[in-house]
C-alpha cells in the first residue's frame, strides 16, 4: 500500500516529463507539493495519459507530459 512509505526513505530528482519516468516508481507533483497526499505510485503511460495511484489507492490520470518530481530509493549506509 502506498500509504505505508515514508518519504524520507526517498531522494527527489529533477523535474522532467512523466513520460521519461521510469513505470513502476513513486513521484511527486510539483504543484502540490508539501501537501499530504503529494506522492503518487506511477505504474505506466497509457497513450497520452498515465495509470496512476495516490495516497489513497484511488487511480488518477495524469498527462504523460506533465512536470513532475520523481523519487528513488536512498541508498542504505554501510
């Protein structure tokens, strides 16, 4: 479940287009940012639009073109 992440386990990277995401990984929307329910689960791109899920496991479309933030797994210290 999404909601079971903490985000302090994750890095942002730079904004780009969703489209260059790689599919199957967390990101953030740049305009809600600091909001609760910022983080969304990215599965894949689906002709102009994206399968996505929010904090909530609700599926949202967003434009595979739109800005956002992605997030990979920091790396665990020795």
């Amino acid at each position: 479940m999404i909601s079971a992440i903490d985000i302090q386990d994750y890095e942002q990277l730079p904004i780009r287009e969703l489209y260059k995401v790689r599919p199957r990984s967390y990101i953030k929307l740049p305009w809600m940012d600091g909001l609760p329910d910022d983080m969304m689960f990215f599965d894949h791109v689906d002709g102009m639009y994206s399968y996505c899920l929010d904090m909530n496991n609700e599926v949202v479309h967003i434009s595979a073109t739109a800005q956002v933030i992605p997030l990979v797994k920091k790396a665990k210290p020795d």
